[in-house]
C-alpha cells in the first residue's frame, strides 16, 4: 500500500510539474534543450507552455531534438503555428489520422528536412494543397494528387542558375527554379502540409562519381516508396538503376534518408560537408532489392535490350582503347529521362560499356557535353536486338 501510495505521489508530481502533460521520456532531453537555448530559452519554454495539450507531445518532440541553431532562434509563434497546423491537417484528413505516432511527429510535424533556411511555409502549403486532397479516400490518392499539381501550383523548375542548392520554399518560389535538393524539399513540405509522411533520400555521389542526386520519399501502410517533383509513379524513376549500384558501406556512394529525430548518423550534404546535425538513416539495400526486382521483370518481360555506349575523342580513333572518353551520358524516351551513367575511360576494359537497359521498337535520345562544353545529342532507334552505339566527344 505504501509502494502504491509513493507512485502515486510521483505520478502526480510529474503532472503538475514544469512538464505537465508531456511524456517522460522528453524530460531530460527538454532540460537539456533548454540548456542550449541560451537566451532563447524563454521562447522555448512559451511555446511548450502555451500548446495545447493534444499537441504538448509534438511541441516537446520538436524541441528535445531540434538542432542547437534551431534551438537558439526558433520563436514560440513560428514553433506553435507550425505545430497546430501539423495537428490540423492530421484531424482533417482521415487518412491523415491513420499514421502513426512515430512517423506523424518525424515525418509530418518537423519544420524542416534538410540545413535550408527556417522558413512559415506550413500555413501557406496547407492553403494551397488542401483543395486537391480534400476529396481524396486514401494515402497513395493524396500522395499522387500533391505530386501531379505542385509544378503548376508553385511554378518551380529545375534550373542550374538557382541561387544555391539548398533552398527553402519561399527562396525557390521567388526565383521559379531549384536544384534537386530544393525541389524535394518543395514536395517534402507540400506532402507534409496535408498530412502526408515525407522525407528526403538521396546520395552524396553516385556509383560512378556522376555527382548527387536527392529526391523524395514517402510513407504507405509501413512502407516507404521514392517519387520526385516532376510526378512519376511510386517506385519509378529514371536514377533507380543507379541507386540499385549504390554501396551501402560508402557513406559518399550509399541512399541516405533523413531524419528529425537523432540517428547517430548524418545526412552527407554535397555543399557543406562539414554539416553533421541533419540525422539520416542508411537505406541503400532498399534501393539495391528494388533495382533487383525491377531487372529481373524487364528480363522476363522479353520486351527489354542493351543499349551500350562508348565516347571516344574523336571519329579518328574509334577503334583505340587509349582515346576512350569517360562523360555522363543522360538517356531519354520523348520527353523523360529514363537513365543515365558515366562511359568507360582508356584504362577501364574494351569490353566495359556504359549499358542501358530499355524497351525495344523506341527511339532514345542519348545527352552529353562535348569536349567545347556544349551540349550533344544523340539519337538512336532501338529495334529487338542489343545494339551498340558510338559516340565522339569532338
């Protein structure tokens, strides 16, 4: 009776305390939080204090793992409008409703996916993208309806001349053009804005040192599926083949996915390097069992060829190893890049091609740069055999 009459006494003095309604696991991590603050503590501590109680867990979550530069400078009206809004969308949507404590406070609630400037991007995305998931019955019918009409809604393109690569929503929405990065955290946020489980994945350089490449994910009944900005079925993408090569003991060559929640691993960010508080999880032998499977139906189908290709300096020396020249070779069908890869260089095997592996009875369009530094095309008409194409760089 005793025992029971203390924890009782306990129970009941962790309910009035300074974190009343907020579960104990985040009690020590908040007092280390606040630690941090500084002189932003008070701002923390308004905003733990003034959200509801629904939302006191959410609140806490954001602030037991936030970074310390968020930490330092998050106000309480940014964090409290971010987190109702979160909340909102959740109540709204019944699918919404369905996702899980864990994911909903790491996938759906943070205000942030990668290093980008803080940005309110919430209110405005919620406003925005409402209206296209309102009627929609399902996870995968929310998903397809943010991704089919978020070009259109914010009028953003991938474009090189973008101010820099990590940008939040309102710099890309300003400019109308983003890197890679920044167009995935463009549909992370719009998918998170309607309730929807979202993150980034992507790698630091692919297997053939082509240079980075990040994109989206996103959460169904456990799972995670990839997409991208410009819409494209789940699972589909023209850079699957490439992260099906990817290696998992790499940390430059391996599929990250991030986090908001702390991993004791950290999302490798091509621009800065020496940034190490965006936490990730390695999910490079998900890609390399998609890429599997997706080989052995395009070779059971019967309906699939190589397509190999090799650059050489010039048409002069076409038939020297020596003059081999390694380029990134883009593949398009129409409209769509289906593939891309990095052709043998001199040293590399007579017999190690760069192959494609694609539909027979299609024509494609190979892309490079040429040794002037403009761009080259290349078209070729695939019928049902393997065919070997030659490229010239000069």
């Amino acid at each position: 009776m005793r025992t029971l009459i203390i924890s009782l006494f306990c129970a009941l003095c962790c309910a009035c305390g300074k974190y009343a309604g907020v579960p104990q696991q985040y009690h020590a991590l908040l007092d280390a939080a606040f630690e941090k603050a500084g002189a932003n503590k008070a701002e923390l501590e308004k905003a733990l204090s003034e959200a509801p109680a629904e939302q006191k867990e959410g609140m806490a979550f954001l602030i037991a793992y936030m970074p310390e530069r968020d930490l330092t400078t998050l106000s309480a009206d940014f964090l409290l409008t971010n987190t109702r809004l979160a909340y909102e969308a959740r109540a709204r949507f019944p699918w919404a409703q369905a996702v899980p404590d864990s994911v909903f406070l790491n996938d759906v609630l943070p205000y942030v996916s990668l290093n980008e400037e803080r940005d309110s991007w919430r209110e405005d995305f919620y406003k925005r993208f409402t209206p296209y998931v309102e009627n929609c019955k399902t996870l995968r019918e929310a998903i397809e309806a943010v991704n089919r009409n978020i070009r259109d809604e914010v009028k953003v393109d991938y474009n090189t001349a973008r101010e820099k690569p990590d940008q939040n929503p309102s710099e890309s929405m300003r400019q109308g053009m983003a890197s890679c990065s920044g167009l995935s955290i463009l549909l992370t946020d719009a998918l998170r804005s309607v309730g929807i489980p979202s993150r980034i994945a992507g790698t630091a350089n692919w297997h053939d040192n082509r240079g980075n490449h990040n994109w989206c994910e996103v959460w169904i009944d456990g799972q995670w599926y990839f997409t991208e900005y410009y819409f494209a079925a789940l699972n589909e993408s023209w850079f699957l083949a490439d992260a099906g090569k990817a290696d998992p003991n790499d940390r430059e060559h391996a599929i990250w996915a991030s986090s908001f929640k702390p991993t004791g691993q950290s999302f490798p960010l091509v621009w800065d390097y020496s940034i190490d508080y965006v936490p990730a999880i390695n999910v490079t032998a998900r890609y390399l069992d998609l890429y599997n499977k997706s080989i052995q139906q395009q070779i059971a189908d019967g309906n699939h060829v190589a397509l190999k290709v090799v650059v050489y300096k010039d048409r002069r020396h076409a038939s020297q190893s020596a003059d081999r020249v390694p380029t990134n070779i883009d593949i398009f069908c129409g409209p769509d890049q289906v593939g891309g890869g990095r052709t043998a260089g001199p040293t590399q095997d007579m017999n190690d091609m760069l192959s494609f592996l694609v539909e027979k009875n299609k024509e494609y369009t190979l892309k490079y740069t040429g040794s002037d530094g403009k761009p080259v095309e290349h078209k070729v008409k695939v019928e049902d055999k393997d065919k070997d194409v030659v490229l010239y760089w000069e």
